[in-house]
C-alpha cells in the first residue's frame, strides 16, 4: 500500500468521521440525530406529566361504575360508557352553564386585551410626565398581595354598586384595565410593543396616518403573538376563577337564576370536608365514587373549551412570524 | 404626634388618589388646550406636549382605573394599618393608643407595625428560607421554560399536538381543577424516586446536597407552574426576525451561536418579565409561608385585619427589593448608555452578528 | 283613687311577671304574618340545603331561607368582606373562633337556647353550653357533625386470634391493642392514624373536658392525657406499631405505598367519619380482605364526664340580624333540630342529583341530638357489611363530642401556631417535633404549656370583652 493510498484511506475515514458526528449534532441548518432524539424524549417525557392526570381524569370519566370500584381497572376501561358525560351535563345544566360561563370569560377578555394593548403601547412608545410614576404603580399593583386590598376593594365595589349579578363589573373593571391579573398582560404588551422598530411607526406618523391609525394598523399587528398569547391568558383566568366572580356577582346571586361560571358548578360536587381537613393532616380524603367519574367528567367538560380555543390559536403563532419577517425588518 | 397624624395626616390618605387623577386630568385639559390653539409651531415644547398627549392617551382609561379600584385600596390599607379596624355595624377604625411613660393615653398611631417586630418571632427565618428558595429556584423556572419554548418553536413534529399539552398547566395549575387532582394524588407523578436522588447526593456535603433534593422534590411543582412563562418565551420568539437567522445561516454560525447571539439578546426583555413574574407569583402565592403567616394573623383574635396590614406593607417592601436586585442583575448593561429604548434589542442583537462576510453578503443581496 | 292605681300597678305587675316567666321558659312565638327572607351562609352541599330550606318554607310559609354558598376556603373572607359592608347573612358557618371574637358579628343566641327545651335537653351535653364564650352569653352552636371514627380490621383480628372488643371500649384497651397487635411476621402494624393519640387523648383522659387539650372551660391540662399520648405516639412511630406510608419497612410489604388504612395490614385506623366513604363503598376494598368495623373514640377508664374527639363546624346568628328569633329557627332547623333532622335523614336517603343518581351513598354526617327516632332513622341507611352490622350499638355509643380547639376556644390557634408549633424548644421549632427528636422531656413543659395556654385565652379574652362588653 502506497502512502497515498493510505492518506486517501485517511482522510476518507476523517470524511466519514466528519459525516457522521454532523448527521448526530448537526449542522448550522440541520438538526443532528442526537439533538433530536434529546428534544423528543425531553419533549415526549414532560408531555407525559403534563398528560398523566388528564390522561388519568379521562380515562376515568369513560368508567362503568364497576370499573371504577375495581382496583385492578386503574386505567383502561373494559368497557367504555358515556354516561357519565350525560350525567355531568345534566348535573352542571352544562349548555346553560357554558353560555353564561363564555359571556362571563370572553366579554371581558376582548376589552381586557384591548385595552391593555393599549396601555402597554402607551408606555412603550411616548414620553410623558409622571412615567415612571405610573409604572411604579403598575408594579406596585404587580406585587402587593392581594390579601391586604381586598377587602377596600370590595367596599369600593359595593360602593359604587358594581356587584349586581350581571356580566357589568366584568366588563367594567376590564375596560379601565383592572381584570383580573391585568398588569401581567400590560406588561406582556409593553415588552412586545418595545421591540416594535420605532422607525415603521414613525413614518407611518409622518406620513399623516394619525398616532392611533399607526398603533392600529403598524404596532398592532407586529405583535400578534403577544395578543394571542394574552387573550389566552385572559380567557383561562377568567374562566378558571371563583373567588373574585363570586364576589363580582354578588355573593348572594350564584344560585341558579344568575350568572354563573362552570368552575363555581364544579366546586359544587366537591366533597366540602376535602377542603375543610385536608390543610391539617394528611390522610386520605373522602371520595365518594360514584359521583366521582361525573365530576371527572364534569371537570374534563369544563376544561374542554379552553383547550379547543389553544388548539385554535396556537396557529397563530406560525402565521406571526412569517408576518414579522415581511414586515419587520 | 400621634394626635396630629391621627386628626390632620390620616383622614387626607383617602382622597390621594382621587386628588391624583384630578390634577392629572386638570392638566392635561390645560395641555390639550393649549395644543388646539397653538398648532401651528413646531417647538420642541409643542413637540414634547403632543407627545405627552398621545402617551396619556393611550394609558388614560387605566389610569382612571387603577386611581378608582387600585390606588383607593392601597390607600385605604395603609390607613388601616395606622388603627385598630372593627367589624361592628359596618367597618369601624379605632386610633391606636398607649401609655407613656408618666402614665398618660397617647396616641400611638405605629404600634401595629412595631408589634410585628415584638411579636413575629419566626418572620425573620421565614423570609430567609424564602429567599434562599426563590435564589435557586428562579433560574431553574427560566432555563426550563425557556429551553422547553425554544423546542417547542422548532421544527417538531407534531407541534400543534406538543403545543397544546404545553398549554395544559397554564389550565390547570390556575383553577380549582387542581384541587381536584391533588385530593385525587396524581399529580404527584412517580417520575423522580426520592430515594434514587437521596442515594446519589448521599456522597455530598450537607450544604450542597439538601438544597439539592428540596429541588428535586419540588420538580413536579416547578414544571406545572412554569406554564405561563413557556408560553410567554415562545411569543416572545414570533418577535426574532427571520431576516437575522437568515443573515447568521449565511455566515455559516452554528445554531449554538445564532442561540447566543441573535436568539437570547432579542429575548432579554422577556425573560426580565418572566423573572418578574416568577418572583411575584413565588413571592405572593398562596403556597408561600409568608403569606400563609399573614393570613393567620389576619383572623388572629389579638391580631387582626390592621396588624395583617401592617405585616403585608413590611413584606410589600421586602419583595420589591428583591424585584429591585433581580431586575438590576437581568437587565442589560448597555441600557443605562442608550437612550433609545426602541432599537435597542434589535441594534444589540445585529451588532453579535457585525462580521464583514454578513455585511457584504446582505449588500450584495440587496443589490440583487 | 290610690287604691285604684295601686291595684292598676299590681295587677301589671303580676301580669309583666307572668309574661317574664313565660318568656323565660318557652320560646317567643314565630312571626308567622310578614314575608321574612332569612339569608343563610353555607359550604355543605347546595342541594341538600336547599332540600331543607324547602322543607322549612313548607312548615313556614311566610318565611323564605336564601342560602349564600361558598367554599371552605373561601368562607372567612367572604365573612370578612359581607361584615365590613354591613350586609352579614341572618345566619352563617364559619371556620374560626378569632375574628368572630375580636368583631361583634355574632348575636347572644343564649335567651334562645334557655328557652329551648330541646336544645336543654336533646343536644349532646358537651354541645349544650359550647358557644358560652364568658359563661353567661353564648355565640355560636353546633352546626355539622363529623366524629372521629376508629376502624378496627376484623381480618387482621382473626388472623392474630384476637377478639374485638365491645363498641364501649376503653381507652386503656386501645393502647393495649396497639401496644400488642405488630407482627412483622405477618407484615402487620398495630395503628395509624389521622388524628392521633395526642389529639384524641387528652379529650378522652381529662375530667369534665370540653375542648381540646383538656380544656375545662377556662384551663388546658396538658398534664392529664396529652403528656402521656404526646410520648406514646413518639414512642409508638420509634417502635415500629405505627405504619409509616413511605417508610422502607411498609414499602417492603406493600410495594405501591398505598393509603395503610385500606392495605390490609393494619389493625387499627384512627382516622374520621367521611372515610366511611372510601372504606364502605368500595367494594374493592373489600375484596381484599378488609373487614373494617368502625368503632368511636374510646373514653378512659377512670374519666368523669370525658369526651370524644370529633369534627363540628359551629354556626351563629348575626348581631345585625333584623328577625333573630326567625334566624334562629332556621339555624336549627338546617343544623341540629331534630325536626330538620329528620328530614335531614330522609333526604340522606334519597337525595339525588339532576341525572338521577343518589347523591349520599352514606349519611353525611351525624345526628347532634340523642333520640332514639333519630337512630331508627338513621341506621337502615348504612350498609350491612356482612360480618358486621350493629351499626345502631355504635350509634348509641357518641357521647359527648368535643372538637377542635380553633373551633371553641378564644385565642387557641395563635397559641397553637405561635407558641406550640412556632416556639424553640431545646433547639427544634414546635415541641412535637422535640418530642419526637427525643431532645426533651414532655414532663417538664406541662406547666409552661398550661400557663401559656391559659395567658393566650386571658390575652383573647380581654379582646372578646372589649369588643363585647363585659
């Protein structure tokens, strides 16, 4: 064997070598092997915590009410029912719930995300006396524990006759920028509104559009992935709380002929001696399991148009960016 | 002094905000005005005042907002904190009183907030596991959305279907339908065995291994509340231009380099947000046992609503220079030189990228 | 003239006297003309509530119950908020003594419960007089009832050839149960428990007890049960009697760690009455083996007047309320009436939700009055479980039910978190946890802890009078 021969040899295993340790970590514009088997068992492994008790609340939901006293049946049905489906229907007035529930989330989340977009332009963009003042307040409002200003707040509500029952102090509190956790979604705008180039808004101003039509139509619009994510946001706390909508509506006005929320029909089935006790020791709580599989299922419905709405407007994220680079810079 | 905080200070804290609004409003009238008639010049006073204008008026209905439902709280909490308040017929405050020395009632309108000194004898030790906890716990949170938002905003397969579940904890770590998996204990799912961790941080000194296993222990916990930050670093993702991943591709840097350079310069600002927002929600949570603290001495017979207060306005001091220092560590250096907030990010994430070769090849592309 | 007014005077003074002794000894006639609506705070279940709020507007028609629904976790504040407004509901549960004490929310129901035959003579001893605060005014009664309950696993009895022993068991014979029952060999603990000896001990060892930690209505007497429970329990976890969920010795024989009271290896389960749902609707757990007999906490040999550690949420009327002697009616009636009660029962029976199904596979909780209608009442609505079914002998055998201090006595859970959990003890915070280090002597703390106790109730009582008036 001549020495080139084996220097060809080399540098084909060097070449070889080289092929493979790119195909495993990857290049600038491809992802290697390796990298990809780490994302998806990182990816796959954590869904998996994120899934279990959903997984778990709807395998149990299908149930039989054999299969749910059966210890042996802890996840698969031997035989699938949707009774309790109806039956969590029927218990929750699930349809007349929903209605009242998706007034109850979406009117305020529209005003919430408008308005706070709003704000958040308004700060990121402009100059103006007291600044700073106003965003120490914004973040004041951030990190003072909400125990200490509910109970003011509540005599500020029944001050002004705000609590009647209705979707109003909903929509009120939304539309002066007070919902719930809005200094979150101002800031989420504010940062987002910050990275908008000035220059596009700036010549839009110039070119006579007016300062709102360039907020509407440039700075808007650049930051679809902060609106969307915010509406998100907005809608979930809206729907998932039951403190503060008790108290927005009025303690006495949650029974049946009012407004009401699917979370507040919920908290209804629970066992009242599982919150009571459980905060002293721990033991194993009440179950009563026959009325569990409805609220399993009751609970699965109740979750259902949050995730149907993500599965939705996660699209959006994909769309933004392509946005953002014709636009942008 | 007493007297004279209780009869001419105190009664005025009330009116503050609304006192606030009106001037601000009563302003800004006079500048509007004043802008209307004189349009026509081109000052940079005029300039500033319009400026001005536009700003309030994109913040005005939540000034109007925060002054009504906000501000007249905290003002009225403070208040509460100078007195003892009852609940009798409606909402009753009793000016605090004392004896000095030669035996005299005076008025002692602080006594709520030195009695939490004399009194709270495990807030000290509290606040420091607290601070301690929130140091290690605050990186882990931001690292782990953040690579979980990078992944998720790569080319996956199935990523509406990963999108989704990601959004699972932002569903359920917010709602009563916690409470229903944990009194069904699955949310404890048997991922991490303690004991596997105990026997591999057996070998280690004391003071490393335990903070250690208290954050393996609390994985579960961190991973079903970093739901909103995951969602917030993959917006703030939509925000890096394409142009600029382009433009480094050219270059031939590796995507550990475009992560380094372009992807985490332009997403500084949010994770400065997400820190926020993981040491508030840390800091004012219901599992934090400073807040569990103030919660019994709220209902305490020989505490109460007041002394709470004063308690809640120590601990709002507290966490705002905590929020102070994390803010002073995250935020950018440059940011006290450039003026220009707006082009900041995008000018400091090119400026990683200025290599000749890009230039000319952008010059060149643009020429084309 | 004189004569006549003289006469005028006696004869009104004989007749007030006479109405005074009528009112001292009978109830003040219900308004039964006006529309009245009476607003009633609640967590328990609505639809039961609702059922005997109907029930009460049938038997009174002019009277309509508007119930206010909550949560638990939500109660206090929603107290808070509706008292600070002005607007308290006419009647309401609530969680915690304290901030009832340290704000005038509660009506004096004491002229009610006098006049009551009922409440003097039905209502539980230990229940009649638990809302005297000061010993003359009372502010609360008792509203739901939740007993301790100890399940005793037959199988594991046969399998150690023990005999059960009577439903009026002693305190004594439990600890010797406990102390001789472990038997690694057979992979079976004695005990566990939920609450344990240290809270249900010092109610069953103290004299004329009627709260927790042997509370007599003005002292703790921590040197009665709890300085020996306090050293059992410790004792008992260090000898191995108490299975430990998590522990290596119960992970060898139960692999999948589950809940030790429904594992089939354990002899005693001191735990509540609402596991009678997991234990007795299931057959599950029945099939493997469990023959779980549920006995009531037992009372010590030598103990006059002793009592049995349960769960009761206390209700009271509203100082602001315009129809007290209405609220009150109401407030028994959807608690410990025995009218309601009876309903009540027959609702257990049959309430079902709008699919149709029972709502109460079990009553949800038990009677506050001793009557023997009750108990017929209420027993065929548990289940015969097959190798027991005496379930009216263990409903005779509740006798003076005596619950969290938090619930009954003032100042009790800022003692509890700030001196008995929250203090130093030889180094350790709170002394349980001392004790179970074994760096100090419960014997040598018992004064201190009655001393404390006692200054932390003097301290809340000087609130309560202040607030209340002496």
């Amino acid at each position: 064997m001549s020495i080139a021969d084996m220097e060809l040899k080399d540098r084909k295993k060097t070449i070889r070598k080289e092929k493979f340790k790119k195909r495993m970590l990857g290049s600038a514009d491809k992802r290697g092997l390796l990298m990809s088997v780490v994302i998806y068992v990182l990816l796959v492994t954590i869904a998996f915590i994120y899934l279990y008790p959903v997984l778990y609340m709807f395998s149990r939901s299908l149930m039989t009410r054999s299969d749910l006293l059966d210890a042996s049946a802890k996840w698969l049905p031997s035989q699938i029912t949707g009774k309790n489906y109806q039956d969590a229907i029927l218990t929750l007035d699930y349809w007349n719930s929903l209605w009242k529930n998706l007034v109850l989330a979406l009117a305020p989340t529209v005003c919430q995300v408008f308005i706070c977009s709003m704000v958040g332009y308004g700060f990121a963009r402009y100059k103006f006396p007291l600044k700073n003042f106003w965003m120490a307040v914004l973040i004041l409002a951030f990190l003072l524990p909400t125990q200490v200003t509910s109970l003011p707040n509540y005599l500020t509500f029944s001050r002004l006759k705000l609590a009647d029952g209705t979707v109003k102090p909903f929509v009120i509190t939304a539309v002066l920028g007070q919902g719930f956790k809005s200094v979150l979604c101002v800031l989420i705008f504010y940062n987002f509104h910050r990275q908008t180039p000035q220059s596009l808004v700036e010549a839009a101003e110039i070119d006579g559009a007016g300062h709102f039509k360039a907020y509407w139509r440039i700075a808007l619009p650049l930051c679809t992935a902060a609106i969307v994510v915010v509406t998100l946001f907005s809608f979930v706390w809206y729907w998932n709380e039951t403190t503060l909508v008790r108290e927005y509506l009025g303690y006495g006005h949650t029974r049946a002929k009012g407004l009401t929320t699917l979370m507040i029909e919920l908290q209804k089935f629970e066992d009242s001696y599982n919150t009571t006790f459980d905060a002293r020791a721990s033991s194993v709580t009440s179950t009563n399991k026959i009325n569990d599989a409805i609220r399993m299922a009751g609970t699965m419905l109740a979750i259902a148009p949050l995730l149907i709405l993500y599965f939705v407007l996660q699209k959006q994220f994909v769309e933004s960016v392509d946005r953002a680079g014709i636009t942008g810079e | 002094m007493g007297n004279w905080l209780y009869e001419k200070v105190l009664p005025l804290l009330e009116y503050i905000p609304y006192v606030l609004l009106g001037c601000v409003c009563l302003a800004l009238i006079a500048a509007l005005i004043y802008a209307l008639v004189r349009s026509s010049q081109k000052k940079p006073v005029q300039r500033f005042i319009r400026e001005s204008l536009w700003g309030y008026f994109f913040i005005f209905p939540w000034m109007v907002g925060i002054c009504i439902f906000f501000l007249s709280g905290v003002a009225d909490s403070l208040l509460y904190s100078f007195y003892n308040l009852k609940l009798d017929n409606g909402l009753q405050l009793i000016p605090l009183t004392g004896e000095d020395a030669a035996g005299n009632v005076v008025y002692t309108p602080l006594a709520n907030y030195i009695s939490v000194f004399n009194k709270e004898l495990n807030y000290p030790v509290t606040l420091a596991n607290f601070a301690v906890g929130l140091i290690l716990q605050l990186p882990v949170i931001i690292a782990f959305s953040l690579i979980i938002a990078l992944m998720l905003n790569g080319k996956i397969r199935g990523r509406g279907f990963f999108r989704t579940i990601f959004f699972l904890p932002v569903i359920i770590a917010t709602g009563p339908v916690m409470n229903q998996l944990t009194a069904q204990g699955v949310s404890s799912v048997p991922m991490v065995s303690q004991n596997v961790i105990t026997s591999v941080l057996s070998g280690m000194p004391e003071f490393i291994s335990t903070p250690i296993s208290d954050l393996f222990s609390q994985l579960i916990l961190i991973l079903w509340n970093s739901g909103i930050q995951i969602l917030i670093f993959l917006a703030g993702l939509q925000k890096v231009p394409t142009a600029m991943y382009e433009a480094a591709k050219i270059d031939g840097a590796s995507g550990w380099e475009t992560f380094w350079k372009i992807t985490l310069p332009t997403l500084r600002s949010m994770i400065l947000l997400n820190s926020i927002y993981t040491v508030v929600t840390l800091a004012t949570g219901s599992t934090n046992p400073i807040i569990d603290l103030i919660y019994n001495a709220t209902y305490a017979v020989t505490k109460g609503y007041s002394y709470a207060a004063a308690m809640t306005w120590m601990y709002t001091v507290i966490v705002a220079v905590l929020l102070l220092i994390t803010f002073l560590i995250i935020r950018e250096k440059k940011e006290k030189k450039s003026k220009d907030i707006w082009r900041r990010d995008v000018e400091s994430a090119r400026r990683g990228m200025q290599s000749k070769k890009v230039q000319k090849l952008l010059e060149r592309r643009k020429a084309a | 003239m004189k004569k006549l007014v003289s006469l005028l005077l006696v004869l009104a003074m004989a007749l007030s006297l006479c109405g005074f002794a009528a009112a001292e000894n009978t109830l003040p006639e219900l308004n039964t003309t006006d529309e009245i609506t009476i607003t009633f705070l609640t967590w328990d279940d609505f639809e039961l509530t609702q059922a005997l709020a109907d029930k009460f507007h049938e038997l009174h028609p002019n009277i309509t119950v508007e119930i206010i629904q909550t949560t638990t976790g939500d109660c206090t504040a929603t107290l808070t908020n509706l008292a600070a407004d002005n607007n308290l509901p006419d009647v309401f549960f609530w969680l915690d003594l304290d901030p009832l004490m340290a704000n005038p929310m509660c009506l004096d129901i004491a002229p009610y419960l006098e006049a009551d035959e009922e409440a003097q003579t039905k209502l539980y001893p230990s229940l009649r007089r638990v809302g005297y605060v000061d010993g003359r005014r009372s502010y609360f009664m008792p509203g739901e009832f939740l007993p301790a309950v100890i399940y005793l696993d037959k199988a594991v009895f046969d399998k150690l050839n023990k005999e059960l022993p009577a439903q009026d068991w002693t305190w004594e014979e439990m600890l010797d149960l406990i102390e001789n029952m472990t038997d690694p060999a057979q992979g079976i603990w004695a005990y566990n428990f939920y609450m344990g000896p240290v809270t249900l001990g010092p109610v069953a060892l103290t004299d004329n007890v009627l709260g927790e930690f042997g509370w007599d209505g003005e002292n703790y007497h921590f040197d009665t049960g709890w300085v020996e429970m306090v050293e059992k329990q410790s004792e008992y976890a260090r000898l191995g009697y108490q299975a430990l969920q998590g522990s290596d010795a119960y992970l060898a024989v139960v692999p999948d760690d589950m809940w030790p009271g429904e594992s089939g290896h354990v002899a005693i389960q001191m735990d509540a009455y609402w596991t009678m749902n997991n234990i007795y609707t299931q057959p599950a757990a029945l099939e493997r083996g469990l023959q779980m007999v549920p006995y009531n906490a037992p009372l010590g040999e030598d103990t006059e007047e002793a009592g049995q550690f349960g769960w009761i949420d206390m209700i009271s009327v509203s100082a602001t309320t315009e129809h007290p002697r209405e609220a009150y009616e109401v407030a028994k009636f959807l608690t410990w009436g025995k009218e309601g009660w009876m309903e009540r029962a027959n609702l257990y029976g049959t309430l079902t939700n709008a699919a149709g199904d029972k709502i109460y596979r079990l009553p949800g909780s038990l009677p506050m009055v001793e009557d023997d209608e009750v108990v017929a009442a209420l027993s065929p609505l548990f289940p015969d479980l097959g190798y027991w079914n005496d379930w009216s002998d263990y409903l005779a055998n509740i006798q003076n039910p005596v619950t969290f201090g938090g619930r009954t006595i003032p100042g009790f859970n800022t003692f509890i978190a700030d001196y008995y959990h929250g203090s130093d003890y030889n180094g350790y915070v709170g002394i349980e946890a001392a004790i179970n280090a074994g760096a100090i002597d419960p014997y040598d703390y018992t004064d201190a802890l009655n001393e404390a106790g006692r200054q932390y109730y003097t301290d809340a009582m000087k609130v309560f009078y202040s607030v209340y008036g002496e």
